[in-house]
C-alpha cells in the first residue's frame, strides 16, 4: 500500500512572529505533525518556499517595510530538513518588482524579480538575486529591459544568467548576463519583426544557449527553429522543426538531450493558425502532443498524436462525448485526428526515465462565474446588469505520455485533478518515479490526492490523504493556494493558506495561517 504520511519535530521560534509548533504547544500535544504555521492576515501575503534537497528549503516574503532609498525589505529565512531555522537575511529590493522564477546554479539559488503588471514605471528593471545557502550570503545584479518586453524564460548557467524575452510585433530577445562583473549583452534571436521565444536552455558543456523559436512568415505559414547562439548572439547551430502551413502550430515546446547537433522535441501543437478565417478561436489552444527528433543538426523525423487518439481520451473527454466523436468520424469517412477540441495545457519539463522521455501536460481552462446589480434609467425604471467575474483557471487533468528514443507514443495515462483553481499557471501535479512505478500527486483541500502508474497500467487508483492539522481539535475550513512539490528521496513539501477553527479554544478558536508540512511517502 502506497501512502503519504506526516513526519513529528519540535521547533525554534520564526524571527519574531509567533508561529505555531510543538515546542509552543507543549507535551500536551506530543504527535503533532512536522508543520509550520505562520498567522496571516489574508491568503493574498506573498510567502513563497523554495526546495533546495538536502540543504533545506527557503521560506521568503515581501515585508511592508520601506527603506531611506525608497526600496522594499524582503525576507529569506532558511531550514534544514528537520525545520530547524538556520540563518535570516533581508534584502532591499525595487519596490515594483516581483517575484517570477529560480533556478539552481553551482552553488548558489538564483532568484529573478521584474517588474509587476501594474507598474507604470517606463524603465523596465530587473534584479537577480543570487543565495548561497550554505552561508546566507546575499547577491544582487540588476540589469535594464527594452521597454514592453515580458520575460517568458529563465536560466543560469556557469556564471552567467540568460533572459529570454518576447516583445509584441518586435523580434524576442535573450539578455546574457555576466554575474560577477554584472554586464549585460542582449541579442536578438533573429531577423524580422515577427520572432518568438517559445523555450530556452543553456549548455551543460559550453557557454552556448539553446533555444525554440517560432517565426511568422505570412498569415498563412510558421517556421520553428531549433537554434544554438553563442554569448554575443552569434548562430552557431541552426535547424528547422518542420514548417507548418495552415494545419498545425506548435503551441508549447520543451527539448532536452542536446548534444552535438541532436535534440528530442516534446510539446503540444494546434490546429490551424492564429490569423485564420477562425478568428474567436484561442491562439494558444492544443490539439495533441508532437515528438521531433534532430540529429546532426537535422530534423530527423515529425509526428503528432492527437489528444482524442490516446489510451485515456474518454477519461478526458468524457465516453459519451467519446462516443458521438466516433459516429460523427465514421458517418463522414473521418478519422478521429482530424477533429480537434481545443484545450488549453501547461507542460512540464521532460525527464528521462526508463529509457523512455516522459512528458506530463495539465489541462485547465478559465473559470467565472457571473455577479448581477441593479440600477435605474432615466425614468427611475430598475434594471439588472449582469458581468462576469474571473475566477482563476480551473485544472481538470493531466496527461502522462512516454515517448522512446524515436519520438514515437508509446503510452499514455493520465490523473483527474479535483476541486483546483488557481489564478497561478504552474505545474499542479508532481510526477515522482518510484521503483517501476510513477506516483502522480497533488494537494486539494487539504488533502494529497495521489494515483500509481505503471506506463498504461493502473497500480494504485486515485486515492486521497488527509493533511494531518497541528491539534487534534483543529478542522479546516478552506484552502488557498495549496502547492505540493518534491523536496528529496521520498519526502515532499505541502504548504499554503488554510483557514482553520478549533472549538475546543475558548478565546481566538479560528486562525487564518500560512503553513507548510513534511511528508514522506511510504511504499
């Protein structure tokens, strides 16, 4: 039997704010949970936790303190894997920065802050913040974006940080950076107005950076490349993933084994272009996976699996409507790839495994729901007025593909996600190889849900395991913003905003907290 269970500590204090543990409760309570609680005042605070294996983890926030130069002091504190606090930093940031990725690097955890939505700041600044976790020491570049550019990638790579960028009816950009000295060199990613960004990823072996690039050549025609610029923007590798004319476009892309001229290409594409007749249709919608092959710097091979072709296409789409797709296909001599039902999907990163490339994709779509008022004309008449109100992005499911060395599908499977809306696009579920198996988890209110596969075969059904609440007493009321992600071996970190009331308090018997929890999972 396969299951998550909760793992018991003792605590120190967090800097001042009383957080709830078992050291503050006391022997009355000697089976509490290893968890964390921090009061809050709302889910909306910006508490963020970073795994960092068996180094610990990085719990950090944006304070409300301001400094004589105008800047904003945030927060990093650092725990091993016990919880035990190791060291507390703050650091002055720009005050209209927020926070967007990390990535490792050698030996330290870089941190990348831009610019929030709602700045109307003209100069576009940045700051990476660089930690090393052994010391606590702080490190901070800053660096100057054109204006309008939106980074969609991230990555650091032997002293250096690369920014990819995408710039509206421009060319995108990556900015390198050199971290010790702080210079900054931004290159274009080719000719033409027309060129985007869709993923990037610096060499292991050499100060080259890959990248997937999308160019529009008319309305009716995309061309995808697969390039390798050196540090001053210079193409030293450069080639074409297929050209795409009026039926498909490829809509998110990872690569990975790159390596002399060679790459495997993993992603979703669409059908039919973003300036079709079709114009109400979604740019960014998926139809089905692609699987490209490069070798020595040439396209070996192109295929696409639609989505209603897989294993588990009725799990997702329903049987019924599985159903009425495949009478409609055989009445008009159709096969099933020709259809499409437009979702929208978030990618996970490709890992290799079993010497097959394992690709996860989320499906979710937006959610509202519709609020109403009412109001008076001119004659004093009441009258309703209806909006809608965006509730954040529903995720339904996620599909787990595995591909072999070729590219082709060679099977499918899939977990249902319950009850999860979040305003955040980041994975949801956790993909963690376990012996021949792969356990498929996430955390929904208050509960893990975790389902084990063997490629297309059911080990374990979807399953779901209480979040073990600090007192026996407590019972929670709602979650917000639930993350589960893997920390190192077989332990996990869970964390979020739970409301929670316990009435056997007689004073303050409901509290609105920040947590997060240990758990190991148990074969």
């Amino acid at each position: 039997m396969w299951r998550f269970t909760l793992l018991l500590f003792s605590l120190v204090v967090f800097y001042g704010i009383t957080v709830l543990s078992q050291q503050s409760v006391g022997s009355n309570y000697p089976d509490n949970p290893l968890r964390i609680e921090i009061p809050t005042r709302s889910a909306n605070e910006t508490y963020r936790i970073i795994p960092c294996g068996v180094n610990g983890l990085i719990l950090f926030f944006r304070s409300q303190e301001p400094t004589v130069d105008g800047k904003i002091n945030w927060y990093f504190t650092c725990y091993d894997t016990n919880f035990q606090q190791k060291w507390v930093n703050n650091v002055p940031m720009n005050s209209e920065h927020d926070y967007r990725y990390n990535r490792d690097g050698t030996d330290t955890l870089a941190l990348l802050f831009v610019q929030g939505s709602k700045s109307k700041n003209p100069e576009n600044s940045f700051e990476i913040l660089r930690i090393v976790q052994s010391t606590g020491t702080m490190i901070l570049n800053n660096g100057i974006l054109e204006p309008g550019s939106v980074v969609d990638a991230f990555s650091v790579q032997k002293g250096r940080a690369w920014l990819g960028v995408n710039i509206k009816d421009q060319a995108g950009k990556i900015v390198n950076m050199e971290l010790k000295q702080g210079i900054t060199r931004p290159f274009s990613l080719g000719v033409g107005n027309r060129i985007t960004l869709l993923w990037m990823q610096p060499d292991t072996s050499s100060l080259f950076i890959s990248a997937i690039v999308g160019r529009q050549i008319s309305k009716k025609i995309n061309e995808y490349y697969l390039v390798q610029y050196d540090t001053n923007g210079s193409i030293k590798h450069e080639s074409l993933i297929g050209t795409q004319s009026g039926e498909r476009t490829l809509t998110r892309v990872q690569g990975t084994g790159l390596n002399n001229g060679s790459a495997m290409l993993l992603g979703s594409y669409g059908q039919g272009l973003p300036n079709s007749t079709n114009k109400n249709r979604p740019v960014e919608v998926s139809t089905g996976f692609f699987a490209s092959t490069i070798q020595n710097g040439s396209q070996k091979s192109i295929s696409y699996y639609n989505f209603l072709e897989l294993q588990n296409a009725s799990s997702i789409v329903g049987e019924e409507d599985m159903m009425n797709l495949k009478k409609k296909a055989l009445r008009k001599n159709k096969s099933l790839s020709e259809y499409s039902l437009d979702y929208s999907v978030l990618l996970h990163d490709i890992f290799f495994y079993n010497d097959q490339y394992i690709l996860t994709a989320e499906f979710f779509s937006p959610q509202y729901h519709t609020e109403s008022f009412t109001d008076f004309d001119f004659y004093g008449r009441p009258y309703t007025n209806n909006y809608s109100v965006f509730d954040g992005y529903r995720f339904y499911d996620a599909v787990v593909a595995g591909f072999d060395l070729e590219g082709k599908l060679l099977w499918d499977n899939y977990i249902e996600i319950r009850n999860m809306v979040s305003f955040d696009l980041s994975p949801k579920v956790i993909i963690y190889p376990s012996v021949n198996n792969l356990v498929l988890c996430y955390v929904s209110d208050g509960k893990i849900g975790s389902k084990i596969i063997q490629e297309n075969r059911v080990v374990e059904k979807l399953d779901f395991t209480a979040i073990d609440l600090f007192y026996p007493e407590d019972k929670l009321l709602s979650e917000n913003k639930g993350t589960l992600l893997h920390w190192y071996g077989n332990y996990f970190l869970s964390f979020g905003y739970q409301e929670i009331k316990n009435i056997a308090m007689e004073t303050n018997n409901k509290r609105l907290v920040f947590y997060f929890s240990k758990l190991r999972f148990d074969q």
